[in-house]
C-alpha cells in the first residue's frame, strides 16, 4: 500500500475522527422522530392542549416522519410512582419493540431522533409531591428512569437523542401559590408549601437528569445526546409573553384557556365552574388549563425542537455528544 501524504493523513483521521467530535446531529440527518412521554406528548386529538400537540406540528414543520409512543397520564416507571395509565417503562417501550419486531416501525438509526419528555406526573399529585410512593423512591431514581430510557433505546441500536427536561411546574396553575380548587386537585392542600416543593423538584430534578447524561454521554460511543430545556423556554414565555404569545385576547400567562374551579372536595366527576376562551383568544394563553401548556405554546416548542432535529443551532439545546 502507498505511504499517505501528509495531507490524505490528516483527511483520513479527520474522516476518522469527525463521528465522535461532532457534537448533535447534521443538518438534514434526520428524517423521522419517536416520541415517548405523556399527555403534553400524547398526540389523541383533541390533546391536552385542547388541539394538536407537539409533535403534530413538529412532523409537518419538518417535515419528519413520526412515531408516536407517548402517553397521557404516564410516568417513567409504575414501579416507582404508580399510575393507573401506561408508563414508558412497562408498556410505551415495549409497545415500540414490538413494532420494531413486527415491521410497523423500520427505522435507521441514523435518521431517527428519538425524544423524551417525562415528569410531571412523577413530580406530581399523587406521586412526589404527596409522598405517594414507596419509602425509597425519590426525585433520584424517577430522573434516573428517564435517563435509562436512553440507555435501553441506544442498547437496541438507536443513536439520536432529545431528553426535554421539566417544565417550571410550579408556574402552572396546579401548583401555583394562588391556585385554586381544580379537576386535578381538590382537596385540602397548602398551596404556598407545594409551590415551593414543586420549585425544588423541577429545577433539582433537572439538574440531576442534566449531570446524569453529562455522565452517560462518552460511554455511549457515536450517540447524539441533547437536553432540550423546555424549562427555558416556558420561563422565557412566562417573562416575555409577546415574544411568543399572539392570540385576540390580553395576554394572559397566569390563567388558562379552559379554567374550571371546583368546590373543596367536589367529585372530580363535576365539571366544575368553568370560564373558557374561544377561537383566536385562545392563543393569548400560554396554559390551556391547570396542568397544561396552549397549543400556542406547543406551536413554539415543535417550532424549536424542529430547529434542533434539523441540526441548526437552538438557544434551548445543548448536545453532550
Ligand atoms: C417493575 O416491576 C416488575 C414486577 O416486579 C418487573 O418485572 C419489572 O422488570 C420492573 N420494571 C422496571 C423498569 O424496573
Ligand atoms: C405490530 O405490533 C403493534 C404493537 O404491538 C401492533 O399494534 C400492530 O398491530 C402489529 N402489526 C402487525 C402488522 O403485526
Ligand atoms: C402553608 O405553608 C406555609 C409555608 O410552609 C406556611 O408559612 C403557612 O403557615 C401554611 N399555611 C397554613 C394555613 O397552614
Ligand atoms: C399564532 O401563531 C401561530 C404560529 O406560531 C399560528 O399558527 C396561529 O394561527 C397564530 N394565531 C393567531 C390567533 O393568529
Ligand atoms: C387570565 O385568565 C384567567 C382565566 O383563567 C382570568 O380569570 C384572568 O382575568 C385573565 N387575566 C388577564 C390579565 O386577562
Ligand atoms: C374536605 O375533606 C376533608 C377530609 O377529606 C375534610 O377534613 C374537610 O372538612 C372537607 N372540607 C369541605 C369544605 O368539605
């Protein structure tokens, strides 16, 4: 075999060497998305924004091809905050390798991202902030949940990742100081001390999934791992709610689209007393109702996720790989 000259050298290690020093994926790599997660990813339709979700909008923004695994209801794993709704463990994984198996879902790695977001029914009523779980479960293992997902998917060939951390949850109206009464939660609570619970757990359990994946990045080799800081963002449009929000009615980031107020203790099967924005008004809104985000918001977030699956530079990702 012919020496190298010097400069095929440095093509071939730089050849060599790009893979693993380039960090997210490459413009125009990506072609289809999974998602996995719960009702702010869930695409039924109406979704829980009270239109289409996300990745709904994500795949015609693209365009992308999407695989739709999440959930409403669902947390990480119901062996640590039990739900009565199908979780990613237990039932939205193996749901995805079944179709893999079968052929449903043929997907090169390469051109496939896959996404995550999963947390606020873990954090939530009935399971963090109520201390509905089982002595030993925390926000440690429900966050290192989330990142085992990405373990198990890269174990079975998959390369591309988005991990959307928690929303500032203690922004939504559930958990806000002021709340009220609501179909989430009705009951006598203090909402001052679940406020600032909530605080903790958001902005804690993001910056342990964060280190977590900091960790696990250089042990998987040729993966592409981001964060996608929906906490960011939604603060971002919480704070400077013209820069995102542009329905007919006042901009509105403390109420909701549909808000219904319950009585103290009335069967969650009431619908309670409900004011609900119509129409164009509805896109003022950044919360649809106590728990979840508009679809104006959920506009933005396919907005900027498709940004960062088409390899274009994001204020709200960082790739760790
Ligand atoms: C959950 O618990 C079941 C039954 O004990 C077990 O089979 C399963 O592997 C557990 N799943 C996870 C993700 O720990
Ligand atoms: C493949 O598996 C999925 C998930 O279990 C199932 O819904 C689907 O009907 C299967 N398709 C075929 C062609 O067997
Ligand atoms: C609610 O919790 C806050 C913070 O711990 C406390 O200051 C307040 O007294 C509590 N309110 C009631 C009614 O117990
Ligand atoms: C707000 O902007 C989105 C695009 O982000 C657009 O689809 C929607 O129709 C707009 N809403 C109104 C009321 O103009
Ligand atoms: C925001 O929306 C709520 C309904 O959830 C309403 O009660 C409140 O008056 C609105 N605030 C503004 C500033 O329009
Ligand atoms: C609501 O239920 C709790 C116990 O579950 C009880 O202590 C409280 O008095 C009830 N309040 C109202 C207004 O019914």
């Amino acid at each position: 075999m012919a020496p190298l000259s010097g400069l095929q050298l440095a093509s071939a290690l730089l050849a060599f060497a790009a893979p693993t020093l380039a960090k997210g994926v490459a413009p125009g790599q990506i072609k289809n998305f999974v998602t996995f997660g719960d009702s702010y990813t869930d695409i039924s339709y109406p979704a829980a924004d009270g239109g289409y979700a996300w990745p709904t909008y994500a795949a015609g923004y693209g365009p992308f091809d999407l695989y739709p695994f999440a959930k409403s209801g669902a947390a990480c794993s119901n062996n640590l905050t039990y739900r009565p709704y199908p979780p990613i463990f237990g039932y939205q994984l193996p749901n995805y390798f079944d179709e893999v198996k079968n052929g449903t879902a043929k997907l090169n790695p390469e051109e496939t991202v896959y996404t995550i977001w999963i947390g606020t029914n873990d954090l939530g009523a009935n399971a963090l902030i109520t201390g509905s779980d089982a002595p030993d479960v925390s926000i440690v293992p429900v966050r290192q949940c989330a990142v085992d997902v990405v373990k198990v998917l890269y174990a079975s060939g998959a390369r591309n990742f988005i991990m959307q951390n928690i929303i500032p949850l203690d922004l939504t109206i559930l958990y806000s100081a002021n709340s009220y009464p609501n179909k989430y939660w009705d009951e006598v609570r203090n909402t001052t001390e679940w406020n600032v619970f909530m605080k903790e757990l958001s902005r804690s359990g993001n910056a342990i999934t964060d280190l977590m994946l900091q960790a696990l990045a250089p042990t998987l080799p040729g993966a592409h791992i981001a964060t996608f800081d929906s906490y960011g963002l939604i603060t971002d449009i919480y704070n400077n709610p013209g820069n995102y929000l542009n329905g007919t009615a006042p901009l509105n980031v403390t109420g909701c689209v549909n808000s219904c107020v319950y009585n103290l203790n009335e069967s969650e099967s009431d619908t309670g007393d409900c004011t609900v924005a119509e129409g164009t008004d509805r896109d003022s809104f950044l919360w649809y109702d106590e728990l979840h985000p508009s679809e104006q918001t959920d506009r933005i977030i396919a907005r900027e996720i498709t940004t960062v699956m088409k390899g274009e530079a994001s204020k709200w990702a960082t790739w760790w790989s």
